[in-house]
C-alpha cells in the first residue's frame, strides 16, 4: 500500500477507542439519570394526580376530596387518563435529557422512538361523568298475574334463577347504629 502509515492509523484508532469510550460514559450518566427520572400528571380541577417512574408505571395517585362521590367508572377513566399523561409528560422529560446528555446520536433517538411508540401523544381528553346505566326492569303493575301464572320459563333443576326484582335497592327505613358509624368514616382512611 502507497501511502499507509502504521502510526497514523495507530492514532485513529486511539481517538476511536476514546470516543467510544466517552459515548459509553455518556450513556451510563443517561442510564442512571432517567432511571431517577419520573413525571406527574393531574386531572382538571386536582381531583386526581398520577406520578410514573421512568419505566411508566404509576408510582403515586392522589384522589382529592371531590372524588368520593365521583362513579367508580369515571373515577376510573380519571385515574387512567392522568396516567397517560404522565406517561406522554415522562417522554417529554426523557427527550430533554437525551438531548442534553448525549445530544444527537442515533442511539438516543432509538429511545425516543420507543418511548413514542409506547406512550403516544394524548388527544385533549375530557372525562365526562359517568351516569349508572338505568336498570331496565318495571315491576309488574297491579292488576297483573300472579308469579305463578307469569309467562317465564320453569326453571330447570339443579340451576339458579335470579329473581326478576335483583335490582331494586332495599334500603331500612331508619339507619342504625352501624349506619351512623360508618357514615362518618370515609373509604380513604
């Protein structure tokens, strides 16, 4: 070869191994700092707030006062709604740190690309409260048939039939005791 220098190409190669190894300190600095990295996210009006580690699980919820008499099914949208953005909030606070400790570079980008994967932007969301739905039974009027006389099917042995009025609430007409008690307790404590 015309032109080849052994200590030229022993000087490259010398450069080369210290970029590799100020690019591997560089990502073990961005390992341990987003492993230290979480994010939160709280409901319009604070009744709800998820925080989430760097892996996007949820580390805290907070439920303030006006979620106790919220349906358990919005209660339920809420909480997962606040995770989510969380979530999105998580890669935002993921990408600044990328950007700041290794910059541009294809590797960082890869996390980014799979934390959008993951946990794609949120649509504005409003969680609209939850109305039960209605039950759909009327009970027989007052001129009806005897039950006995009814038009339901016989039941067959050795299985179960619910009764046509399961979803009355039967409630005492005066609380007792227990009542009084629980009354003043929340579910929160």
């Amino acid at each position: 070869m015309v032109g080849f220098d052994p200590s030229r190409a022993a000087e490259e190669l010398a450069q080369f191994a210290a970029d590799l190894e100020q690019k591997a300190q560089r990502y073990g600095e961005l390992q341990g700092q987003m492993a230290m990295t979480s994010a939160s996210a709280s409901s319009v009006g604070g009744r709800v707030s998820v925080t989430v580690d760097s892996t996007g699980v949820p580390t805290a919820i907070g439920l303030g006062p006006g979620t106790r008499s919220m349906d358990p099914d919005a209660l339920s949208a809420e909480i997962l709604a606040c995770m989510r953005k969380a979530q999105v909030n998580l890669r935002s606070e993921v990408a600044d740190l990328v950007s700041r400790v290794v910059g541009e570079d294809p590797a960082g980008a890869s996390i980014l690309d799979i934390l959008a994967e993951r946990f794609p932007n949120v649509e504005a969301e409003s969680v609209v409260e939850h109305v039960p739905p209605q039950p759909t039974y009327a009970p027989p009027s007052a001129g009806s048939a005897p039950a006995s006389q009814s038009t339901r099917e016989p039941t067959v042995p050795g299985t179960f039939s619910r009764k046509p009025d399961r979803d009355q609430v039967v409630m005492p007409d005066e609380p007792d005791e227990d009542d009084e008690y629980f009354r003043k307790k929340s579910w929160l404590e």
